[in-house]
C-alpha cells in the first residue's frame, strides 16, 4: 500500500482529497499546523472511511521538525495544500505570504530529494494566469503578473518546482491549478470551515443564509460581465479532490511522464456570483440577503478552464451539477449549525 503524505490534510480541500485517498486504497498521513482547520475534521474523514488517518501538528516552516517528520516516516509521494490562500488578505500582509508559502515548499523540496521520493503535486490556482487575454484558459496561456501576493506565491512556487526538479532525477512534480472550489462531502461529515469571517463566497453565502453572517458582500457589479459581478469556474470539491488521485496515480504508475506536467482543473463553465446565489436559492429555498459593496483589490473580472487537457490525459472530468454542489454546501452549513 502506497503511502502518501497530505500536507494541509485538515484543511477543505485536503481532508476531501484525504477521504479520496483512504477509499481508493492509500495509506495517508497528514500533516497540518491548524491554522485554519480543525482537528475534529479527522473525525469526519474517520466516519467516512472507517479509518482514522495519521496526523502530526507540524509548521512546515520549521526545518528541523519536518527533517525530523522524514526521518520517522517513509512516504511514496506528497500532496502539497498548506498555504495561506486569501487573495484580499496577502495584499494586507505581503510578508506573512511570502514566507509561509514558499519557505514550506522549498524544505518539502529539500526533503524529497534527499529521501529519493518519486513523486509530489503541488496544489497551485488559476490566479497564475492573472486575467487571460483569452477564455477559456488553457494551459499554454502566458502566466501574467500576478494581481496579488498570493497569486505571486502560486506563480513562484511553481517556478521554484520547475527548476528543482530539473536537479532531483528521481523526482516528478504535477501542478494542478484550481479554479474555485465549492460544495462539501455528500456525508455532510466535511466542509469548508473557515476560522474567523469567511474570504470566498460560498461559505459566506451559507453562513448567511444561516444566519450567522448579517448579510453576504458582494464585492462589485459594475464589471464587465452581463450582470456586473465577477465570473468564476466552481468546480465541486469532490470532484477536484477525485483529480489528486489521478495524478497520484499517474506519477507512481506512470515512467513516461514528462518530469513535470501542470494541470487545469474547473468544469469548463463560468459563473457570476449573481448566478452563485440565485442557483443557491433556487436549489435550497433559502433567500439570501446580500449587499452590493466596492472592487475588492486583487480580484479580476472573469475566468474559467479549457479542461480538455486535464480530461484526456488525467482520465478526469468534473460534471456534478452546480445544483447539487451548492446544496451539499447547505447541508453541511445546517449540519453544523444543528439547522433543520
């Protein structure tokens, strides 16, 4: 049984990727410093799977401890989530970015290469390519200057992974870019939990909807776009947590493969957030409050995936109904909130 570690396996993406995982066969430990997760999330992936993964309390950005992680466990491969990851926020604390992002990559790097590990995706975004000159997006377009700190770590991290590999022969790497995830596990067991006021969309929708939150912002609708707010491509977690496994897969099975490949993963289909809410009200009953506020910095005006790659050589696709996506963000937000 293969062993893969998951770094940042508490997190939303992470611990559906981890259940992912732990059902189609792997052996996985994750590491995670909670900084924006919860330790319960173990038992929700526990209920779901029927078994508990490994877990260790770690800082990636602390040399001696992850050396010191290495030197107990032997892993096959890497999955690469912890990062800080909020647009508005890495414009706010530059710095904090910076260091947390690419520190943590760099002594992941420096450890794969000296334990001879063949095989580590890097969870990377579609904020690389800034705002495209042409959509939908492939993975040739040119990746632009980033408009924020965040999308700049993104854009550095693979820059730094293209050319370690290029010193490690026994290391392949895959960079699947993100488009924007949403929706929770069918179980309703995990979800997008975000410590403090929710950043992305979703979640602040439902925990509006909930009522938790007074009222959902919607940041700007004077874009050009055919209601004024931003587009995006939201893709359901469960289905780009199925596209880990696949690159797994390809880089442990695969000797073939280029030594490093990137990916896009998004459904091919762009929304507004107008469109986001009227589909959530639609799909639940719930009405939703929200107030029109200013242009959040660091935010572009539309973007959605050219998928056809990632379909074709990953084996992949993402084809859950945004109905149904946005429905199992409700029913983890009432599930947590003990709402009926």
């Amino acid at each position: 049984m293969n062993k893969i570690l998951v770094t940042g396996g508490t997190g939303y993406i992470g611990s559906h990727t981890v259940v992912e995982l732990m059902e189609s066969g792997y052996e996985v430990i994750i590491i995670d410093n909670l900084s924006n997760s919860q330790i319960e999330v173990l038992d929700g992936i526990e209920k779901i799977t029927g078994r508990r993964p490994e877990f260790e309390k770690i800082d990636l950005c602390e040399k001696e401890t992850v050396e010191n992680f290495f030197n107990r466990n032997r892993v096959d491969g890497i999955i690469h989530f912890a990062a800080l990851k909020a647009v508005g926020e890495s414009v706010e604390k530059p710095l904090e970015y910076y260091h947390n992002n690419l520190e943590s990559l760099i002594i992941l790097l420096q450890e794969a290469k000296k334990r001879k590990i063949s095989s580590f995706v890097f969870s990377s975004s579609c904020t690389v390519y800034g705002q495209p000159d042409k959509l939908p997006v492939t993975e040739d377009a040119p990746v632009k200057q980033a408009l924020s700190p965040y999308g700049n770590t993104k854009q550095i991290s693979e820059e730094i992974i293209r050319d370690a590999i290029k010193t490690i022969p026994t290391l392949k790497a895959i960079s699947l870019r993100y488009f924007n995830p949403v929706g929770a596990h069918k179980s309703a067991l995990i979800g997008e939990l975000p410590v403090g006021v929710p950043l992305n969309l979703v979640p602040f929708l439902t925990q509006s909807a909930a009522g938790i939150r007074d009222k959902l912002k919607v940041w700007g609708n004077d874009y050009d776009t055919p209601d004024g707010t931003p587009i995006r491509d939201y893709i359901y977690v469960v289905d780009l947590a199925k596209a880990h496994v696949k690159a797994v897969e390809r880089l442990l099975n695969n000797k073939e493969i280029p030594q490093y490949e990137v990916f896009n993963l998004g459904t091919g289909k762009g929304n507004s957030v107008m469109e986001i809410i009227n589909t959530f009200e639609k799909a639940t009953g719930m009405k939703v409050n929200y107030d029109i506020k200013g242009r959040r910095e660091g935010d572009i005006v539309q973007v959605w995936a050219d998928t056809r790659y990632a379909n074709k050589i990953l084996g992949w696709k993402a084809d859950t109904p945004l109905s149904e996506v946005l429905a199992s963000a409700w029913n983890w937000e009432k599930k947590l909130r003990n709402l009926k």
